[in-house]
C-alpha cells in the first residue's frame, strides 16, 4: 500500500458494507451505548460535563441522560468519556484498541437525529473501526509498547473515518482530515486507572468531529502521505515501522465481523478478563476462600501485564487495571461486576491484606503480536494453607470470538447498564433493546434513541427537581 492516505480515503468514501458486517455493527452499536448509559453518571463524567456550556433547545446536540444539549464537539467528547468510564466497551486484541466508542461518541455528536438512518450508522461505525484497528495492525505493538494508549490514538482515525463516510466526503477532502488527525493523535497508558483514561476516547472523539470539520471547511493538511515518509508510523512505533504491511487488507474482511471484536463480561481491562476467568473456575470447583489460600501465581504471556500497572490499588479505577485484585476479588466474591470496582469494595481488608500474595509472571522470549497475545493462555496457580497446589489454564477470554456473548446475554447486559446508570427499570430498558434489534434499517435513528432520552432524562429531572 505505497499512498496509505490515499487507499484509506477511497475506502472511507466508496468500500462496501455486507449485511453481516452491518449486522456486527448494530450489536456494536447496542452494546457501546449500554456502557455508555451504565457509565454516565460516573464522578469524572460529571465532572467533566461540569465545565462544558449547554446550548439552548434547538441548537446543540441533545444529551443522552439529561435535559441538556451540548455543542457537537462537547457531545462527542462527554459521550466517548462515559462509553469509556467503567472499562466496559468492547475491544479488538488486534490492536489491543476499544474500537467502537469512540467511533459511535463521533456518530452521535454528528448525526441529525431526524434524518440518518440506522444503517447509516452502521456502515459509518462498520467504515471507522475498520480503519483505527487496521491502522493498529499496521503499525504493531511497538505502539503499545512505547508506552501509547491505543485506543487514544486509533481513535482519532477511526472517529475520522466515521464522520467522513457518514457525511458522504469526497475522497479528497477525507485524505486532508486524515492528515489533521495525525496530528490529532495522543494519550499515554501511564494515565491508566485514573479519570485521564476514558477521557482520551473523549477526546479521539473529539477530535475526530474537528478534523472533519476543518476539512470540510477548506482547511488543508500535509501534501504527501502522512502515515509514511516520516509520519504517523515512525513516529508512533518508535522508528520499527515505516510502511503499510502487504498482508493488511483494509476491508477484507471488515474486522467487526470476521473475527468480531471481543465483547466484555466484566468492567475492566480486557487483559485481567483470563486470569478472572481461570479464578472463578477454580473458586467453583475446588471451593476455595481466602482463608485456605496461601499465594497464587498468575502466568500470563509476555507483555500480558503491561496494562496492569496497579499492584495495590486503592480506588475502583486503579483496581480495573490491577491483576492481584482481579484474582483475588473473584476468588472471594465469585462473581465480578459493578460492585466489585467501586472504592468501598477495593478497601476491605481481607482482600487488601493479601495483594502482596498474588504474583504475576511474564513467560515467553518472542515478542508476540496484540492478535497473538489475545489468544494465549494464561494460568492461575493456587498454592492452599495444606500444601495443595491447584492450577487452571484459560484458553479462552470471555466475550471473545472464542466465547462470544449471546443474544441472551447482549440483552442481560444492556438490562443491567441501564439500570445501574440511569435506573431505567428492566421492562423499559428490555423494550428499548428489541428497539434497537432494529437499527441496521433505513429509518431514522432518532426513534430510538428520543426513546432511549426519554427513558433516562425524567431521572435528572427528578433529581433537579429536588434538589
């Protein structure tokens, strides 16, 4: 691929979308918008909509969860912070990215309610994933490595791409909006745990919204190709990649469908998602609690940890990346859901007095892929007060292609975000979901979601009512 700008451009304006492919979407679309829903009122959602203006009636974009309207670009950054907020949203191992909220924050902020269709927004949220998770294949794991937050800087294209496809650009004036979102790009892992975290998939929307914006306003970016000649890949990758890899097609097949993305069971960091996995089991069968352990050992393949910078966390967002509370809040509540994150449940003592019991080992020379990292085992060794030793291997991640939600379950997720973000009971939010099964159709999207505000705002309304 010798002009990267140019053959993503072509695609953003004019690559087909399947019905399968439109049909991932559509459960992409759902399950983005039930974590959004379920993160909404968090402490750094409110904070950050605390600084934003609201718009009168009329002239903004209307807000999902309350009776306030925000400028486009202060929806998408609000909108994308909360889909991100508990750690929630899906996530390709590809390019160890969270496609799909930052990609549908930018939809929503750029979309009329009254006149794009559903299918519109799948093919737009279909065209934009495609792009940021292609990009991160392209570019490898030196991306991660460095020290970069993928989604944070993936994003920004994938928002891009979104907003370009939706407004139907020509193929020209999507390379220059490409190229302002080059230089759009940011966020560090190092922010993991703390409030920074979901605002960078506020930000990639955000900006996403302003490069199109710009472009379509005449503004210009560089003449050549901004991925390679010195851009984007070098400069991402630390100078380990340079061009676009012959065997990354764009496209062919679109990811959402083929493998699919990895859909979460649990909120926090996809990487912790194995090592739960193998604690519940072992919890289950061999009846394990607290007490009877004396250490565990979690085997992770290299670079399995990266994320997992807080050993001995001491709020719920630093214990969403942390591999010692993971395992042992699973072993001792066998279960993992809201509750276990907030920071009540991060201070009980019987789970903070063993932290420094739980080892996590980094095993393999060969650097692996983000696609090959996704599917490696990871094991977890229990070592008992008796002297017993029981073990066991996850093979699979919870939620991935190789364990993918059902509809069932799809629906029982939506259920329980709506709830726990606005106390939509469960025979409206049930109703709301069949709305949705919808989508992927050429009628107005804004049915929907009116329904989805109506559903939500009267709990702000009650709550201002009151106060």
């Amino acid at each position: 691929m010798d002009a990267v700008a140019d053959t993503l451009a072509q695609f953003i304006h004019g690559g087909a979308v399947d019905a399968r492919t439109r049909s991932s979407a559509r459960d992409a679309v759902i399950d983005t918008l039930a974590v959004t829903l379920a993160g909404c009122r968090g402490a750094g959602v409110l904070a950050l909509e605390g600084t934003l203006s609201a718009e009168r009636a009329g002239f903004g974009v209307p807000c999902l969860w309350s009776d306030r309207q925000f400028r486009s670009d202060d929806s998408a950054l609000l909108v994308g912070m909360a889909a991100h907020a508990l750690d929630y949203d899906d996530v390709s191992m590809i390019a160890i990215t969270h496609p799909s909220a930052p990609v549908l924050a930018a939809l929503l902020a750029g979309t009329d309610w009254e006149t794009t269709t559903g299918l519109e927004i799948c093919d737009a949220l279909a065209v934009g994933t495609e792009v940021a998770i292609r990009l991160g294949e392209a570019i490898g794991f030196s991306l991660y490595e460095l020290g970069f937050h993928s989604t944070a800087v993936l994003g920004v294209f994938g928002a891009t791409a979104a907003l370009a496809r939706l407004h139907r650009l020509d193929p020209t004036t999507t390379r220059q909006a490409l190229g302002m979102a080059a230089s759009l790009a940011s966020g560090l892992r190092v922010n993991f745990g703390s409030m920074t975290k979901p605002l960078h998939v506020g930000i990639a929307a955000s900006n996403g919204h302003r490069a199109v914006s710009w472009a379509k306003a005449g503004l210009t970016s560089a003449d050549g190709d901004v991925f390679t000649n010195r851009g984007f890949f070098q400069a991402f990758s630390g100078g380990l990649a340079l061009r676009w890899p012959d065997e990354v097609a764009v496209g062919d097949p679109f990811v959402i469908s083929d493998p699919g993305f990895e859909r979460k069971r649990f909120p926090c960091c996809y990487l912790t998602h194995r090592m739960i996995a193998a604690s519940l089991q072992l919890a289950a069968a061999h009846d394990l609690h607290l007490a009877s352990v004396r250490s565990i050992r979690v085997i992770l393949p290299r670079g399995g940890a990266l994320p997992l910078i807080h050993p001995r966390p001491t709020t719920g967002q630093e214990a969403r990346f942390s591999g010692p509370y993971s395992v042992l809040a699973a072993l001792h509540d066998r279960a993992i859901g809201f509750s276990s994150f907030t920071d009540s449940a991060v201070a009980r003592p019987e789970i903070r007095d063993r932290l420094d019991d739980v080892s996590l080992l980094e095993v393999g020379d060969e650097a692996l892929t983000p696609a090959e990292l996704g599917r490696a085992d990871v094991t977890v060794v229990v070592t008992l007060v008796d002297g017993r030793v029981v073990s066991h291997v996850q093979t699979t991640s919870p939620g991935s292609p190789q364990d993918p939600l059902t509809r069932r379950e799809l629906r029982a997720k939506w259920v329980d975000c709506l709830r726990h973000g606005t106390n939509i009971p469960e025979f409206a939010a049930s109703r709301l979901f069949d709305m949705g099964d919808d989508l992927a159709k050429a009628e107005p999207v804004g049915r929907w979601l009116t329904a989805i505000r109506q559903a939500a705002a009267p709990q702000d309304r009650m709550r201002a009512a009151s106060a």
